[in-house]
C-alpha cells in the first residue's frame, strides 16, 4: 500500500470512526430518555392503581350503605 493510499484509507477510517462514535452518542441519549420515560409511566400506573384500588373501596363502601338502608325500608 502506498503512503497516500494509507493516508486515505486512515481518513476514510476517521471519518467511519466519527461516524459510529455520533450514531452511539445518539442511542445512548435515546436509551436515557426512553429509561426516563419508562420510570414516569411505572410512577403513573402505580398512582392510577393506588387510586383505582380507593375508588373500589369507595363503592364497596357505598354500596354496602345502600344495602343496610335497603335492609331497613319496610316491606
């Protein structure tokens, strides 16, 4: 190989070093931000079953008040 033809060939690596160097620079940003956002959503589902699981009780509570009332009415 000659001088010149070395020379390029390093170039051209340089430039597909670069290249790799950016695209990875790039996933692992959008791995951060993907993990980011996994860890809100998994904070939200967590809020909505928590607040699911009160409004259950809430109606099962109601629900058995309606009953004793029902029970109470004269036939």
């Amino acid at each position: 190989m000659t001088r010149s033809a070395g020379a390029a060939y390093s170039a051209r690596m340089d430039t597909d070093l670069a290249a790799l160097e950016q695209k990875l620079t790039t996933l692992i940003a959008h791995t951060r931000a993907l993990r980011a956002a996994n860890e809100s959503l998994r904070k939200e589902l967590a809020a909505a079953h928590e607040r699911q699981r009160q409004l259950t009780s809430r109606m099962e509570q109601a629900s058995a008040r309606v009953d004793a009332l029902l029970a109470r009415i004269p036939e």
